[in-house]
C-alpha cells in the first residue's frame, strides 16, 4: 500500500491516529505497554514495575490505551475486587514495535551519554 494511499495521516492536525501516538509514545503510555509486554499484571503491580509513576498518571494512561484498544482491563467479582490488565492482539504489536525501539535506545546509550558531553563542552553545561 502506498503511503499516500493510506486512510490516515498522523501528520495532519486533525487526524485521530495523532492521538494515539501520542499515549504510545508518551512517557507513561510507553513504559506501561513495554511492562504489560511481560504478560498479565495487576494495577499496585504495574506501579511497581513503572517505576515513578503516579497512580493518578498510571489510571489514567490505563484509560486511554484501553480506549484505544491496546490493553484490555477485567475485573474479577471477588472481594476485594481484583483487576486484571493485559495487551490486546494490537496493544502487543504496538508495544513489540515499541520494545524493539527501546532496546536500540538502551544498547546505544554511551553513544548518547558521549554525545551530550560534547554538546555540553562545546555550549556550555546547563
């Protein structure tokens, strides 16, 4: 298919795919797929795991990636209620696109700690 084909355009203003980017590629939405990519987890326990994340951020990046349709929230009647939050079929493509992107990030980060400390010589530390 060729991209001017394409039904959607994350380039123009208005297009709905832009949105979702944007709660894949934030911050929280990304480190949340990235960990929900190791399987099933419970919300105290993806907290944990997103390491800094409010619970009032992660509640709501829980929210729009669920609207989106990638993770799938279930909660089981017990007492006290226990739930459950996993990828979609969609939501684990996103986030193995997402993870092969981090992992490139991680492997070069002396490249990048290197590169900093030159732009910091060379303009001064901020």
């Amino acid at each position: 298919m060729e991209l001017d084909a394409l039904p959607f355009d994350v380039f123009a203003k208005n297009c709905p795919s832009r949105g979702t980017l944007e709660h894949v590629t934030g911050r929280w939405g990304a480190l949340t797929l990235g960990a929900l990519h190791e399987g099933s987890l419970r919300f105290n326990e993806l907290r944990r795991r997103v390491d800094g994340v409010s619970e009032k951020m992660l509640s709501q990046t829980l929210h729009a990636l669920e609207r989106d349709g990638l993770v799938h929230r279930e909660a089981q009647p017990t007492n006290p209620p226990r739930v459950d939050y996993t990828l979609t079929p969609l939501g684990h493509e996103v986030s193995e696109r997402l993870l092969a992107l981090i992992h490139c990030v991680e492997g070069r980060m002396e490249d990048v700690l290197r590169a900093r400390e030159r732009y910091d010589e060379v303009r001064g530390a901020r």
